[in-house]
C-alpha cells in the first residue's frame, strides 16, 4: 500500500488546516514533524507542509534549505483526492 507523508514543522500556520483536508479526504497519513529530525535528515528539505505518496510531491515543495520554509498553496479536500488517486492509478 502507498504510503501518504505530511511533513511539517510545530509552528506551521497551516498544519492543522492540512490535517484536517487529508482526514476530510478520507486518507490514511504519516505525519512527520521535522523539529524532531536528525539535522541531516532529508524531510527537513521540504516546506511546511508538504504532502508526499511514496517519494511523490502531490503538495508543498522540495528545497535547498533545511531551515524550513512555508508552502503558499494549500489543496482543498478535492484537490487532495484527486491528486492522490491519480497518483496511485498511474
């Protein structure tokens, strides 16, 4: 089974927003707070929040940084559906 990803940090404005679509949306997800991480961990090169199925971006983004960043677009409840079963159809 494919495994759903939500990486974010604590103070994240908006993780409990995306929290709250993945559940809304009916998905199962692991959810990764990156102030816990190893300083070399390579989730800490994603903004906040990022939502990844199997190594796949579906939201958020992959950066040179590990001192965090934020994503701007947020997906709603549809967007997040469709993104994830187009993924796993492919």
């Amino acid at each position: 089974m494919k495994q759903l990803i939500l990486i974010y940090f604590r103070a994240c404005p908006n993780s409990d927003k995306v929290k709250e679509t993945i559940r809304e949306a009916g998905l199962d997800f692991k959810a990764v707070e990156q102030d816990d991480l190893d300083r070399d961990d390579p989730f800490l090169n994603y903004s906040s929040p990022s939502i990844l199925l199997d190594g796949t971006i579906l939201f958020g983004a992959k950066t040179d940084s590990k001192t965090g960043s934020c994503s701007i677009h947020l997906p709603s409840v549809q967007e997040l559906s469709s993104a994830f079963f187009a993924q796993i159809s492919s």
